[in-house]
C-alpha cells in the first residue's frame, strides 16, 4: 500500500487526487495539508473533497506527516520547493504539478534530485498533453522555418499564471527543436504596428474565461498549408489520475528528476 499525503488538499486537484485515492485499492490518503489561514484546516480531507469521511484531518503542518508516507504530491501555491526539501529528507518520493515555478525553484529541484530525491515534476499530467509534448517535439524538427510557430492556450478566468505551463513548455520543446533563443525568439502577444512576423519567432497567446480546464493549439503554418495540434481537457480527472500513476512510478524509480514523459515511457 503505497501512503500519501495531498499539499494543496482543498484545491480543485487537491479534492480530485483524495477522491481518487480513495478509490484505489493500492493506495492509502494518511496526511493533508493546506495553507496556514485557510478555512479547511481542521476539516476531515475527504468531507472537503465531496466524499465519506477519511479520518485525515487538514493540518498547516506538513512536518508532523512525514514519518507516514511514501509520497508527498504537491498541487499547492505555497512552498513547493520547501515542501519538497522537507519531504526528500524524510525519506518521501515527490509529485509536483505546481506550475509557475522561478528558474531558481527548478534548479534547487534539481539538486535535490542530484542528492538522492526521487522527484517527479510536470507541469501537465495528463497522457494526451503528454503526447502532444512528444508530437510538437518531432514537428518542429521535421518541418523547417518556413512553418511559422504559434501557440495559444485557453484557461478558466480564475487561472492566475500566463501563459499556462503547460504552454510554457510546449514553448520550451519548440524552441528547442528549432535551436531559437527563450530569450529573444518568444513573442509574447502582440500589440500595435509590430512589422512583419520574424522567421525565427515563435508567438504564445493566453485566452482566459468562463470556465474552460484547460486548451491548447500548437500551429505551424505555412504558405499553402497550416497544421494544427489541438488537445483540450473536459475535465481536471485526467491530471489526477496522471499524478497517482506518477506516485506509484516514483515507488519503483531509481533517485532522479523525472517528467511524465518518464513515467508514461513515451
């Protein structure tokens, strides 16, 4: 029985995560928390999540949890890396769906890794996302500049980060592929008399509204032809159920920083 704790417990992916582990036969919820102010400390975990009752009661105090629990899986917006360090060094696997890290918290993941932390870190869990990752990838290296790359994503209006990071590392695998500059080969959006569109750009566009999970578009467009790789998510179930098949892949992995792409052996 593989025991884990939820960061982030009475968030949307929080919720889902507790309920499907509660439902899975392998896997047993034994901690919870959440920020130190919030409404739900104190609240059984599974009451908050919308199902029976779980006996695990949301604390603040992530510490306190660690001497019972394999996994520590991380959707929160608070101190992810922390949480992390706190985790490895008790001996716990790591999750971590959180996007909108710094490049320093990335980094500090990766020395974590380096020491012995077996980590899983993704921005998207979900399988499709995670095959489009891989098709963007092979895109890009097959077809040359004269297809022009465009990304636009589409969130709920609640969503606080743009571009998504799911987004932001479509942008990452592109750019890659087509030896271009993060630096000065990435438009943001664009505004006023910006002159004709550079060869070596790629442009990102963030859509928010309603209630939309999560949709993004990779588009390559040339004279003649334009092609699209569209995924789009109904629903935040596919993110969870990617984040406890990434648990039970840390439970057989060697220490390492790994992605979905990992997990999924794609």
């Amino acid at each position: 029985m593989i025991r884990i704790i939820v960061a982030g417990a009475a968030g949307r992916m929080g919720k889902l995560i507790i309920k499907n582990i509660q439902t899975a036969n392998d896997l047993m919820l034994t901690g919870a928390t959440e920020f130190d102010k919030s409404p739900h400390i104190g609240k059984d975990a599974g009451i908050t999540a919308g199902i029976s009752q779980t006996g695990v009661y949301i604390t603040s105090k992530l510490s306190p949890l660690l001497s019972n629990a394999d996994i520590l899986i991380d959707f929160s917006t608070g101190n992810v890396v922390k949480n992390a360090e706190l985790a490895i060094n008790a001996g716990l696997c790591v999750v971590i769906g959180t996007t909108a890290l710094s490049s320093a918290d990335k980094q500090k993941l990766k020395d974590l890794a380096v020491s012995g932390g077996k980590i899983v870190f993704a921005p998207n869990m979900s399988i499709g996302v995670n095959l489009l990752f891989s098709l963007v990838k092979k895109v890009s290296k097959t077809l040359n500049e004269n297809y022009e790359i465009e990304i636009v994503e589409m969130h709920h209006n609640q969503k606080k980060d743009a571009p998504s990071g799911t987004a932001a590392k479509l942008v990452e695998i592109a750019a890659e592929a087509r030896n271009l500059k993060m630096d000065k080969d990435i438009c943001y959006g664009r505004n006023g008399i910006t002159g004709a569109r550079p060869k070596h750009e790629i442009g990102v566009h963030a859509l928010r509204g309603g209630d939309v999970v999560g949709e993004h578009t990779v588009i390559f467009a040339a004279n003649g032809e334009r092609i699209e790789l569209t995924h789009k998510a109904s629903s935040r179930e596919t993110f969870a159920l990617g984040a406890l098949e990434a648990a039970r892949f840390l439970q057989k992995a060697d220490p390492g920083l790994y992605s979905m792409q990992n997990v999924l052996g794609l």
